[in-house]
C-alpha cells in the first residue's frame, strides 16, 4: 500500500468524493483502525442554488471527514 494519503474530496463532485470516502476507509481497514461513518448525503436539497446549501455543508463535513481520517491513521 502506497504510504502518500488517499485522496481529499472535490467540492461538487460526488463520484469522486465517494470514492475519497471509500479509499479512507480501505486504508483504515487494511490499518486495523475503525473510523466513524461519513458523513450522510444530504436528501434535502431544493436544487435552486441556494446560499448555505445543503450540499454545501456536506463537502465541508466531508473535508473534515477526510481530514479527521488522516489524523486517526497518522497520515
């Protein structure tokens, strides 16, 4: 297993912060190490481009998340 960190989230790319989230995981996995749960995706969201939107706050946590990862993993 590669020693450089998974991959942080893209903001307004789901896919790919999917598999950040997936990546993180594998490596905790393979580490021995248990991490909380992602945060959830937002089942809320209006779609008109609202200021303080939902998915707003989802990459935010999602960011946080990874970041949190890192840090449980001593990456």
């Amino acid at each position: 297993m590669s020693d450089a960190p998974p991959p942080s989230p893209r903001t307004g790319d789901l896919a790919y912060t999917r598999a950040c989230f997936a990546a993180w995981q594998a490596r905790a996995e393979a580490q021995g190490v248990t991490l909380r749960a992602p945060p959830p995706e937002p089942t809320t969201c209006c779609g008109r481009g609202c200021n303080g939107c939902v998915w707003e706050g989802f990459y935010a946590a999602a960011h946080f998340w990874c970041e949190d990862a890192a840090q449980a993993l001593g990456v």
